[in-house]
C-alpha cells in the first residue's frame, strides 16, 4: 500500500508544471475533446510507466541490492534537483490527423514521458519498493490526477496553480525517498 502511495504523490507533484502537463493543457485548448485526451494520457502512460517497471524489476536482478541501494539514493537526490527545474513544451505542434484526438495524444504523451523525471520516478520507486504493480498503477494514478484537471480546465487552471510551492513540496520528497534509500544503503 505504502508503494501505492507514495508513487501516486511523488508522480502527482512532480507532475505539475511538467512538459506534459503543458502538452494535457495544449491539447485540451487545441481539440476541445476531453474523453479522448484523457484515454489518450491513460494509456500513454500505463505503457510508458509499465516499460519503466519491467526495466526496473530487470536492473533489480542484474545489480547487487547494496549497489543498487546506493543508484537509488542518488537518483532521488537528482530527481529531487530535477523537479526544480521548470519545463518547457517544444514548440512542436501536435495535429490529431488520422490517428484522431485519442491516437494523437496516445503517441504524443507517450514520447514526451521517454526519459521524463516521472518516467526517473517510476524505475525508481519499483527498484525500491519492489511492487511492480503497485508502483506502476500509483504512477498512473498520479498523472492522472496531474493531467486530468488540466484537460478538463484548460487554461483556466494553468496560473492559478502554486507550481513553485508544488515544486518544492515534490523536491522535499524525493529529498527524504533518497535519505531512505541512502539509510538502506548504509545497512
């Protein structure tokens, strides 16, 4: 459950502000087709975080658990850093096509989490806690509970949100997730 937890808020928050929350709100001004961007970001995203999962459980079994604890710590003290850092959308259009609104957004959010501070996240917090499932459905959760409000509320929410107290708040947590991975490490 703690696995669940954690990966939904750590993902939640570093979420915000994030270049594909800007791209939820750029599709939602865009299209003005709710359902199908939400579905869309759904599944971008259980595949990209399950990817990151399977390669998780795979780094797991190829390094020795004190080396691996000693990643771990480093990598939330970077991502910690890294959540900091305010993202910027490319300036690449994204045109529904014939893939549609849903397609569109299924390959563009798909893309745009390939090597995301999220994506970081969700190998992390697998190598760490071990539950593949739970880590992969909290992560998912997570950016959907990021993304949704940004579909559904456009640009009406994009500058009223606290992104530089959320920011923070998302670093403080990877702060104390690699003092606990750094204390694993140490034993």
């Amino acid at each position: 459950m703690e696995a669940l937890l954690v990966s939904t808020g750590v993902v939640a928050l570093a979420e915000i502000g994030d270049k594909t929350q800007l791209l939820a709100f750029m599709l939602s001004a865009r299209y003005r087709k709710p359902w199908p961007i939400i579905a869309g970001i759904f599944i971008a995203t259980i595949v990209n975080h399950g990817f990151a999962g399977v390669l998780a459980e795979w780094l797991t079994t190829r390094f020795d658990p004190t080396v691996l604890a000693w990643v771990l710590a480093a990598t939330f003290l970077l991502m910690a850093g890294w959540v900091l850092v305010p993202d910027k959308l490319d300036d690449t259009e994204v045109k529904a096509g014939r893939l549609g609104v849903f397609g569109a957004t299924v390959v563009a959010f798909f893309l745009a989490e390939m090597g995301d501070k999220t994506q970081f996240a969700t190998v992390a917090m697998v190598a760490q806690y071990q539950a593949f499932g739970a880590v992969v459905v909290g992560s998912t959760l997570g950016m959907m509970l990021a993304n949704v409000p940004a579909v559904i509320l456009g640009d009406r929410l994009s500058g009223r949100l606290p992104v530089k107290t959320v920011r923070v708040v998302a670093a403080v947590i990877f702060l104390g997730l690699a003092v606990a991975a750094l204390m694993a490490a140490l034993r």
